[in-house]
C-alpha cells in the first residue's frame, strides 16, 4: 500500500474538503429573518426565488453528498487493502486513472460496459 499513500492522502484531503463544502451550504440554507422588499409581485415573487434557490442548493448538496460517498468508500478500501482494485472485476485499476480519480472504484474496461448498459437501459 506504499505506493497508493499520496493517493491516500490526497483522498482524507478531498473528504475534508467536501465536509467543508456541505457545512458551508447548510449554513447559508438557515432561513433569514430578513424580507425583501419594494417587489410589485411580493411575497409570491420572493417565495419562487427561494424555492429556486434551495432546488439549486439541495442539488449541490446531493452531488457533494455523492462524492462525499465515493472518497469515504475509497477510503475504507485503502483500510482493508482493497484500494486500487475494481469493485466489479477484482483487477486492478488503472494508475492513471487511480491518479486522475483517486476515488474511482471500477477499472476502464468495467466502467466503459457500465456506462454503456445505463446508456442502453434509456
């Protein structure tokens, strides 16, 4: 495991990152006590931009919350000395693609046929 320590590394680096990206938009989620005002449409104007907003914030949140998973599982792989090994074929992954993507979990060949049945189930 000598030789996926960077990897490691940059991987406990990006989960504290991400951490700190979801705190930060839950914060700014926190309903203000402050209204604008002046609006000729009112509260119904007011009401559709913080719903946008938060479709867009909870959106965010979820893909955040998505490659919050994805480090934490390569994470836990590199703990039971699993890392760099494909989820679907046991091979291993590719030390590009691991240097590219720490946290990818699958080889090329396994996520190219995996893309191309979720293209086919459409």
């Amino acid at each position: 495991m000598v030789e996926f320590a960077e990897l490691y590394e940059r991987l406990k680096k990006e989960k504290a990152e991400l951490l700190e990206k979801i705190e930060q938009l839950r914060a700014l989620g926190q309903p203000s006590a402050e209204r604008k005002e002046g609006s000729p449409f009112g509260k119904r104007e007011e009401g559709a931009d913080e719903a946008s907003e938060l479709e867009k914030r909870l959106a965010l949140e979820k893909r955040l919350g998505e490659s919050l998973n994805e480090v934490e599982h390569a994470l836990q792989k590199y703990e039971a000395g699993t890392y760099g090994l494909c989820d679907s074929c046991g091979q291993p992954i590719e030390r590009a693609r691991l240097e590219a993507i720490p946290q990818a979990s699958l080889c090329l060949k396994c996520k190219a046929s995996r893309t191309k049945d979720m293209k086919g189930a459409r």
